[in-house]
C-alpha cells in the first residue's frame, strides 16, 4: 500500500467531534500604521509560562489520542523510517 493510499483511507474515514482544549482569549490589540489588530491568543507566545505549557499538553494529549486510533500508524512508521534512512555523506 502506498502513503498515498493510506493517507486517503485516513481521509476517507468518518468525521468525529474533535474537542479541543480551550484557548483564553485575550483583548490584546496594537496599532500598526493607524490600523488597529487584534491578537487574542498572544499569550501563547509565552513559551514558558504555565497556562502555555498547559494549553500545550493538552493539545499533545488530543492529538496522541487520535493517532493513536489509527489502526496502519506502525505500518505508516515502519515505511516512513525505510524510505528516509539511507547512506549520507557530509563534510569531514
């Protein structure tokens, strides 16, 4: 079976309700050049403060799930490592 047959049955299969973790949304906004912008999520680029780092292991924790569920995930692993290790040679 090739990567793309595989990643049309992913495709192909039926749609469930993802729940994602929910992201704080923030009034941040700035004016640039007289327009005005919001950024509602730029507490996520603190990337070492705790609600980050939680937000973070949430969204890892519901993406793991559902790969996890995918029942040609080793076999998709086993060709990818297959076709991606070979000899290289590199400056001495």
């Amino acid at each position: 079976m090739t990567l793309g047959t595989l990643l049309a049955l992913t495709a192909c299969t039926p749609k469930q309700k993802i729940e994602y973790p929910a992201a704080e949304r923030t009034d941040v906004c700035d004016t640039l050049w007289g327009v005005v912008v919001a950024d509602p999520y730029r507490w996520l680029e603190n990337d070492t403060s705790n609600a980050t780092a939680e937000w973070v292991r949430a969204e890892n924790e519901l993406t793991n799930r559902y790969l996890a569920k995918i029942p040609f995930r080793e076999d998709l692993r086993k060709r990818l490592a297959e076709v991606t290790q070979y000899a290289t040679e590199d400056i001495p």
